[in-house]
C-alpha cells in the first residue's frame, strides 16, 4: 500500500511539474509572439530591412561591421551599406502578418 501511495504522490509531482512546463512554454509562446508583433510593426521597418541586408551578406559571405549597414531616409533608399543602396520589397501572400501573430497572442493568453 506504501508503495501505491508514493507512486501515485510521484504521479501528482509530475503532473505539478508538467502544469508548471506547460505554463513555461505558453509564457514562451506569449513572448515571442509579443516579440514578432513589435518586429513586424511600422516603427520598427528599418530594422527589419537592416536584418535582411546583414542576412544577405551573411549568405553571401561578405564581411560586414554592424555599423556600415544604415537605414536611409530617403526614398526609396531603405538601407545603405558602404556605396551600395538598396531597396527592400516584402512579399507576403495575404497582407496580415500582424493580424495573424495577434490571432496567436489571443490563443496563447
């Protein structure tokens, strides 16, 4: 009987302990979609568009210093890296990224 009754308090400590990873994770989740929506908002276009420059020189194996790659102002200049210019276009298929990852929000709440 002794046996039984530290078995089933082994399976309630698991339980607390999967209650408690399940919040971890959803807390996570809540996180990082908090993080995509500020990512993927309008203030923060420039650095989206500096992320994908410092990506494409990272693919293309081109040495860079985090410095050297700016947001331009001017249009429709969006960052500058040393003499180059480029322009960023996004392609996305429906137009709601930031529709969906506040769709997640919700569901991770």
């Amino acid at each position: 009987m002794k046996k039984k009754s530290q078995t089933l308090c082994d399976q309630v400590l698991c339980l607390g302990t999967m209650a408690f990873s399940v919040n971890a994770f959803l807390a996570k989740l809540r996180e990082h979609a908090d993080r995509a929506r500020r990512l993927f908002s309008n203030p923060q276009k420039p650095e989206r568009e500096r992320m994908i420059v410092r990506a494409f020189f990272r693919c293309v194996g081109e040495a860079f210093e985090d410095s050297e790659i700016v947001a331009s102002r001017e249009e429709p200049i969006d960052v500058r890296f040393r003499t180059a210019d480029f322009q960023i276009m996004e392609i996305v298929g429906n137009k709601r990224r930031g529709l969906d990852w506040r769709r997640r929000q919700d569901r991770y709440r």
